[in-house]
C-alpha cells in the first residue's frame, strides 16, 4: 500500500506536497535541501552530508565540504552512544553508515527531519534557519522505545572552514583559527585572523565569531580534530565516541573542529530534547542574544513554527488546482522554493557552491517574486543590479557580495536583462514611479532606473554587424558559445530576437511617458531588425542559432554537427519577430528534431568535435549539458512558445516530460531529486541518457514557475490588467488559481465544458459578465471572484 504520492524506491510526496519523505538513505545521488533567509543558509543531504555559511556560500563558509557527489562524505554530524554497550551510530546515516531498523528523511519547506530508530532508541533531527537570524537550529529528540533504563552520550562533529571555500591549504589555513569553550553561552566560539578574500593582500581577519552550542550545558567539548578521530582516525569511527570521551582541547595550535558532548540517561519510553545552534555573528553580545532566544526547547520550538509560518505565507499567496497533482506539487511549493531559498538567496547548490550573483542570472530568478505578490523583492534587485552597471551601460557578468568583486567581459545579452525585468515588474505593478529610482553607476553619478535601461539598450544597438544583426561578443545567453565573437564580428540571432521584444516593450513604454523621441527611435530599430533577421537567418525550416568571426553559420541544415538550436526558435516565436507560418515551422523542427524522451534538447546533434572557434560548449562530453543535452532553462521557453502558438496538447507534454515529480519514478535512471528541477538532463548521445543533475542552482525553478502559470494556466500581467489565455490540455476540466495582483487577490475559475483547452467564452468578475478577458485591476485588498468558460470554437492564434 503507498505511503503518499508518486511513490519509487526511495521515497515519496506527502499529500499536499510540501514535504519529500525519502524512505532509504542511499538515494541514487545526494538528494539535498538547500536552506536559507537571504543571509545564513545551509545544504544538507538525506545522508547528512552539507555545509553552513554566511551571505556567501564560497567565500564566506562556516564548515568545511568538498564536492563528492558519490561518497557524500563531509558534513556536520550527530553521534549516539550506547554507553553500557559500548555501540554507536549517527543520527543521520552518514558517517557511520550503520543500518538502521526504521530511516526516515522529510525534506520540507525550509527545515529537514532525518529519523531513524536504532537499538530500541528512536531519534529525530529537525535543521532549520530562522527567518531573521544568522543561525541554524537542530533540535534533536531522543526516546527509549525499551523496558529498560538507558545510558547514553551525544557528540556532535564539524569542521571549521570560517572563511573561503574550498579550505584547499589545510596545514596554512589551520595556522590561524582560535577556538575556545565559553562558559556563558554553553558552548564553543571560532575566529580566524585571516581571511583570504580577493584583492585583500592576505592580511586581513574574519569578521564574524562562529559558535557552537547547546541546551542543556554539554558535559565535554573538543576542538582538536586529531584527538576526536585519533591519528589516521576516520569520521565513521572516531576515537572519542568508540571511547565515549572528550579531551576538551582548544586554542590555537590544533586542526579546528567543534565537537559538544552531551550526558542522556533515559527512563523506559522517555523521551528528551536537546537544542544544538551553530551560527555566526560579528559580536560576543549577539551570540549571547541568539543562545538565550533560540537556545532551549520553548525557543526552538517557537522559531520552527514561525519559520514554517514564513515560508507557507511567502509562497502560499499563489495557488494552483488542476487535475495534475506533479503539476500543482512542482508549482505551489518546490518550484518557488526552489528559486527562493537555493537560488536567489543561496545561491549554491550540490552541483555547484557559488555564492556570487550573476547579472541575468538573478534578475530573471527575482521574477518569482513578481507571482507571488511581493514585488518590492524584485525591484530591490533591480536597484542592486543597476548599481553594478557601467555608464556606458555594460555590467559585471558576475560579482561576489562582500567583496563587490567582480568580472567584466563582452558579453552581449547580460545588460538587456535589466530593462527586460523591469518591463516585467511594472506590468506586475504598475508603479511607474519606479522609473525615477536613481542608482549610481559603478564609474560615474546616479541615474534613474529608466536611464539605466536606456543606456543598456544603446550599448545593444551600437554593437552591429553590417548586416544589421546584433554582434554575439563573447557569449550570448550561453556562455558556453564564449568563442563564437570574441573579435566582435559573430552574430547572434537569439540575441537579435531577445532584443527586438525589448525594442518593443521599451519604445512603447516611452512613448506611454511622453519619451516620443525614443519611443519612435525603439520602434524603428525593432522593425529593421525583425526584417533583418527574417532576411539572413531564415534557413528554410528553422532560424540559424548564430555566425562566428570568419562568417560561418552556426545552427543550420548545412552543419554537420549542431544543426538546429533551441533557443533560436523559441524566442522567435517568445518574441514576435518571426512572422506566424515562420513560427509555426520553427516550431515543427523542435518537435521532430530537439524534442526527445525527457524533454527537447538545447542542440542538436551534439558536437563530437571540439571547435575553438565556437568554445567550451564544444568541449562538453557529447550529449552533456549545454552540448546537446536538455537544459532546463531553455525547455522552459520551448514550453512557453507552444503556449503562445495555441499548441497545447505539445506544450503539456514537454511540460510533463521534464517535470521531475513525473521523471523521478524511474530514480535508478533519473538520479537527480524528484522535488526541484535540474539545470540538465543527458542527452541521448550520453550512455546515460535520461540522467539529470545541476540541482538546485539553476535559472530553469523561476521560468517553468512563470511558464506553468503565464503560459498554460495563462495569467499574463499587462500594463491595462490581467489576461486570461488558457492553454491547457483538452482532457482538463478547468483549473482554479488564487492570484495575487496589485494589492488585491483573485479566485479564478476556468472551466472547459468543451474540451477545447482554449478559447474565452465569458468572463464574469465579481458577478458581473464583462466582455473581454482582461481582467480589470482593483488595487483594493479585498478578494475578488472570476469565473471563466473556455469556447466551444478554436480559433487560431495571431
């Protein structure tokens, strides 16, 4: 009998969703949450692996991990012992590895609970981080499942990294950490006097105090990793907990580690808690504030509940019911989550620990915020991005917070992002006051957000062939294609249809704010390009993806390797600069020659050669990631563009191939998590075709959240209000959508008594039929009511 819901071999969705139970702890591979409130966050495995850190997840790491995602071998870990047996295990699988009798991880929103019941005692950790605090919390419950009294010891085990990640030069970086047993917060503190951040000449200290503690007082400590594991020693089986003791060694001159010992003796059936803090603060005094808030079990209990509470509120404003269950799992919970706390505010994941900011990356993962009715997020971002811009409106491709370090480089689309999400939150909001917002340049005096985008927009149009098409520089939206334009001579015709849609949205914008003058010149620029494209990069049955510097074509019916990109086509289409028979063809080709088993690929076929002239995508091992595998992102707007064209029953089925609830019934094949979507799937040039991996950190959780609502449920923001346009498959009976839009809250109701998909019959807000399906805006924080007919009659679409 199942347990819940889209049960396989490991595990399983709660009912409602908002929990993963993994039921076995050797998942095909680390299956992990990522966890965090914007300035501390933690990643742990359902073997216990991961690691904590502190605005920056590279930079700025509290415990040290390195990348294993086979062995999943490093993380912070839970020891009991059986005193009178002299037998241990961990809390959490690893390190000890020891079969339980019964193993449970719940991988929820914002906390993990890892369970397990060995030798008649059961014990459960809960890991979570407070909405507001620089901490995590572990509460730990330990009962006695016997007829007979208990003697039992806790240790826990980490290892300080307190600064750059990875800890590479662990003999130099160990020279300068202190750690000490402090008597007031019952617990153990870290520093280092080195912090080894960039452009800092290597003399400059850690800013913050780590902090190890827990309620009640432990009974030992330890800092020396060399007396907890003995010499040669091992983290399956360390010296201190096969002997059940602690030497309580600190100071300056050991291998730091922080390490509590806490006495649990045991009635029959009794049960204890015991709370465990491990966070970071740059005074003594805020440590005592946080131990005294958080460290007892009132406390931590409290900030569970509030945490949960945060989290259900953020993401709950937005709520889906259609007759596919993975589809309103993906969407009310994992995919908002997912974008939130790994991408947004980790940034970070298994697959690769960053912690820097990307400049498209992060505006278009802000659109999330835009869905769930708190945009004040997304124009935050907006501001911080436009504070890392040029005055010639060129930005940093990337820059790490803390440092404000960052890397330049000609890439040709990084900069359009910025007026392309602001285009986005005004439609969301209607705040045109926002344009105003001035920002300083990172070379010159402030501006207003509008002449921000303005300035990136003329940097766009000043980069030309002579053919009139946009010059690809070192990369366009993959930067994988970092060879393609290096000279500066390449095109980019992804890059020509991304711009042409901003040239639309910009110069109409100007002109609703009286900026005729570039309003017309936007207008003209738009038109001169779709022309242009429509001239050179038509190859007969689909767009060209790009030319290199000596003028060869990339993307098209005469290359051997890489015929068809994705991209090309979908934002053709995304766009509107592809005429509808042009669009409709585009379209054809990625059915019959991208769209494959698990979702379309980015190319097609993979390059089995390297090519220096195009770049590290060539390099990529065949059927892999950029290089003819499915990468997520780009599926997305596949998805997206059978929506615009009115093809709904292929844009349910791309969206149900790549769904991971639905790949992940085959986990053995799958890998990856079954709850957040992963940046690539194997292509089928791989021998592991099918397999997904890039977890967590990838751009894709955002757009398939935008994409599931804009494009199949087909709520779409204007500026005048909010479109109804369905397309959604035939066999649906309707859908029901709480949404939140400009301060009020709509209950929409589709029905499709016609099985059409498709197609407004009537509309009818609060009671009052209106004949069209632009739903007005109210602004008034009440709820409002819309029920909606999809038509007997399909029409196409324009």
């Amino acid at each position: 009998m199942s347990r819940g819901i889209f049960e396989n071999n490991f595990g399983y969705f709660t009912e409602e969703g908002d929990e993963y139970i993994i039921t076995r702890p050797d998942t095909p591979r680390p299956w992990v949450n990522v966890i965090s409130n914007g300035q501390y966050g933690l990643i742990i495995s359902q073997a216990g692996g991961g690691y904590s850190w502190h605005t920056h997840a590279t930079l700025n790491r509290l415990t040290r991990w390195e990348q294993d995602l086979i062995r999943d071998e490093w993380g912070k870990y839970i020891y009991l012992r059986d005193n009178e047996a002299g037998t241990f295990w961990s809390l959490a699988w690893k390190p000890v590895c020891r079969l339980a009798d019964w193993y449970e991880c719940r991988h929820g929103i914002g906390y993990t609970v890892i369970s397990s019941v060995n030798e008649g005692i059961k014990t459960s950790a809960t890991f979570f981080v407070p909405s507001n605090d620089t901490l995590e919390i572990w509460l730990v419950k330990i009962k006695n499942l016997a007829e007979v009294p208990r003697n039992l010891s806790l240790f826990t085990y980490l290892e300080w990294c307190l600064g750059v990640a990875p800890d590479w030069h662990r003999e130099f970086h160990r020279c300068f950490v202190e750690t000490k047993f402090y008597n007031s917060i019952g617990g153990i503190i870290a520093t280092k006097r080195l912090w080894d951040l960039p452009k800092t000449r290597w003399n400059r200290s850690w800013d913050y105090i780590a902090f190890h503690t827990v309620c009640p007082p432990p009974e030992g400590f330890e800092c020396d990793k060399e007396a907890f594991l003995g010499i040669y020693g091992s983290p399956a089986r360390p010296r201190a907990v096969v002997e059940g003791t602690t030497y309580q060694t600190s100071g300056n001159w050991v291998d730091p580690i922080g390490c509590l010992k806490v006495e649990v003796k045991l009635e029959p059936y009794e049960e204890k808690e015991f709370v465990f803090l491990l966070g970071a603060t740059k005074e003594l005094e805020e440590i005592e504030r946080l131990v005294a808030k958080y460290g007892n079990v009132q406390g931590a209990k409290a900030a569970f509940e509030k945490t949960r509470y945060f989290w259900r509120e953020l993401l709950g404003s937005l709520w889906v019911e259609t007759p596919d269950k993975a589809f309103n799992i993906l969407n009310n919970w994992w995919l908002k989550y997912q974008a939130i706390s790994g991408r947004f505010w980790g940034r970070t994941g298994y697959y690769q620990p960053a912690g820097a900011y990307g400049f498209r990356d992060q505006l278009q993962d802000s659109q999330v915020f835009l869905l769930l009715g708190r945009p004040e997020f997304t124009l935050e971002h907006l501001r911080l991005c436009a504070r890392h811009q040029f005055c010639d409106g060129s930005v940093l491709h990337w820059w790490h917070p803390i440092v404000e370090d960052g890397v330049k480089i000609n890439c040709s689309d990084d900069f359009l992002w910025l007026p392309y999400i602001l285009i986005q939150y005004l439609k969301a909001t209607g705040n045109f006051s926002a344009l105003k917002i001035e920002e300083p340049y990172l070379d010159g005096d402030k501006e207003s957000l509008y002449m921000h985008c303005i300035r990136a927009i003329d940097l766009a149009l000043s980069r030309f062939s002579s053919r009139g098409l946009p010059l690809i520089g070192e990369g366009d939206w993959n930067d994988a294609m970092n060879a393609v334009g290096v000279e500066m001579k390449g095109e980019s015709i992804w890059l020509a249809h991304f711009l042409y849609l901003i040239l639309m949205e910009f110069g109409e914008l100007a002109v609703k704010l009286g900026d005729d003058k570039v309003g017309r010149r936007y207008l003209s620029q738009a038109e001169q390009l779709k022309q242009a494209v429509n001239q050179y990069a038509w190859d007969g049955e689909w767009y060209i993806r790009a030319t290199d510097d000596k003028g060869n074509v990339l993307g098209s019916k005469i290359c051997s390797e890489g015929k068809i990109f994705l991209n090309a086509q979908t934002w053709a289409v995304i766009s509107g600069i592809a005429p509808l028979d042009r669009a409709r063809t585009a379209m054809n080709a990625v059915e019959q020659l991208l769209e494959q088993e698990y979702g379309p690929l980015l190319l097609w076929p993979a390059y089995e050669r390297v090519n220096s002239q195009i770049g590290y995508l060539t390099r990529y091992t065949p059927g892999v990631r950029e290089n003819g595998g499915v990468y997520m992102h780009a599926a997305a707007w596949a998805i997206l563009a059978e929506c615009l064209l009115g093809r709904a029953e292929a844009a349910y089925r791309m969206y149900c191939k790549v769904n991971p609830i639905k790949r992940s019934l085959t986990p053995e094949l799958y890998k990856a998590e079954p709850y957040v979507v992963p940046g690539s799937v194997d292509g089928p040039q791989s021998p592991n075709f099918g397999r997904g991996g890039w977890t967590w950190y990838t751009g894709s959780a955002a757009w398939l959240l935008k994409v599931g609502l804009e494009g199949i449920l087909g709520l779409r923001p204007t500026y005048e209000g909010l479109i109804c346009d369905p397309c959604i498959p035939p066999e649906w009976e309707g859908f029901k959508v709480r949404y939140p839009f400009r301060g009020a809250i709509y209950e929409i109701e589709v029905k499709n008594p016609y099985h059409t998909g498709r197609g407004i019959q009537n509309v009818v807000v609060d009671g009052t039929i209106i004949r069209t399906n632009l739903i007005p805006v109210f602004s008034d924080g009440r709820v409002h009511t819309v029920h909606i007919a999809l038509s007997k009659k399909i029409t196409n679409r324009s």
